[in-house]
C-alpha cells in the first residue's frame, strides 16, 4: 500500500502540470537542481501541502512553448501518469481564444481510485516584454463526475514564459495540488518536490517536435 500511496501523489502533482502564484512571505526553499533547472518549495496558508516552484532555461521561443502548452491533449504525453487530457466540451463550460477549460485524469494503480481536475486556465500577456502568463485554478463543476474517480480538491498553477533572446525561454513553473484522500501532507511534500524539474526538462523535450517547433507567433492578445 505505501508504494500506491507513493505512485498516487507523483501521479497527481505531475498530471496536472500547470502551477500557482501564491501570495506568502515564506521565502522559497531550494530543493534541488538538474541540467540547469532549479526546484524550491516553501509552505502556504492554503493547504498544508507546499506548493512547488521550478525554473529553468527552455531552448525555445515562447511561442513554441505556447503552442504546447494550448495543445491540451498533449498533457497525456508529457505530464506524468496523465490517462486522459482534453478540453472540457459542457455548455456551460465554453472556451474562448485565450481561456480554455480543461478536465484531466491521472491514473492511479490498483486499487487507489484515479484523481481527476476541471480547470479554468488563462492565457494573458505583457506585450512590451513579451512575457506570456498561463495560470489555472481548479473549478467546482459536475463535468464528467464519476464514483470511480476522487475529484481533487484544490488546484492553482502558473507557468511564467519570459523570452530570452530569438531562441531562448525562461520557464517558471508553480503548483499547489491538493490530491485528495487521507494522505498525510508530510508524505505529498517529500514525494512531489522534485516535480517542478521534472515537469520543465519533460517541457524541453516537447518543444523538439515537428508540431510545435516550427511555430512563430505568439497567438495570446489578452493583456496581463
């Protein structure tokens, strides 16, 4: 049981991939670094698991990191354990050029209940730096409710794109995931704190495919 325990709370923190900017004056905590991403993590008043930041360089414009990140489908091939990604299709959940709502379920192994999230997420940028701001937060919604899944609780996730030169992208990534459950909040921190690294160098590798790195321009027009 500990190891579905341990697959569980992996699974739910990398699935839902987008991040939160919480306001604390808890300093951030470095945690660890790899191939030049940095991970911290530091408390939050909102939960009694930390939330979770990483930054590091992505060898790609931001608009090629754009096009990823809409592709919400996608989510299946880069964030860990996602089972399903796509774009919520409720009437009363409609998407417009720059919010989009997204519903994801992260499998889980036998016999812990797959997690699931609906999400309201937001493209807006600053047009004289070119920074491009994506942030999620997690909904009350009866879409595709279902006894077999457990409806995560909380969710706020940001990623911050600031263009580094023609070819280059400095990527912040920030979550507070709440999966649900009675998992002590001192096992989710120790076993989801090096997501934030993880998620940015699976983030490096996306932006190598034929569908997105050939993407020009940025298509956000919603004014941060």
């Amino acid at each position: 049981m500990k190891n579905f325990k341990v697959t569980m709370i992996v699974s739910f923190i990398g699935c839902i991939g987008i991040s939160g900017v919480l306001a604390t004056e808890i300093d951030w905590k470095k945690i660890g670094e790899s191939n030049g991403i940095v991970g911290y993590t530091k408390p939050t008043s909102l939960s009694s698991v930390d939330e979770l930041k990483g930054v590091g360089i992505v060898e790609a414009p931001v608009a090629v990191i754009e096009a990823l990140l809409r592709d919400t489908p996608a989510g299946t091939e880069f964030m860990y354990r996602c089972k399903e990604s796509e774009v919520v299709t409720a009437p009363e959940l409609k998407s417009t050029a720059d919010t989009v709502y997204a519903y994801n379920v992260l499998s889980m192994p036998y016999p812990v209940s797959d997690r699931d999230v609906v999400a309201k997420v937001d493209f807006t940028i600053d047009k004289a730096t070119g920074t491009l701001y994506i942030h999620a937060n997690g909904i009350k919604s009866n879409y595709k409710v279902d006894k077999n899944k457990v409806r995560a609780p909380l969710l706020i996730a940001d990623y911050i794109l600031v263009p580094k030169g023609s070819n280059k992208t400095e990527v912040t990534y920030m979550v507070l995931a709440d999966p649900g459950g009675k998992l002590p909040s001192f096992v989710v921190n120790l076993l989801s704190k090096n997501m934030s690294i993880q998620t940015i160098s699976e983030i490096r590798k996306m932006v190598k495919k034929d569908k997105y790195k050939n993407t020009k321009a940025v298509v956000t027009t919603t004014p941060h």
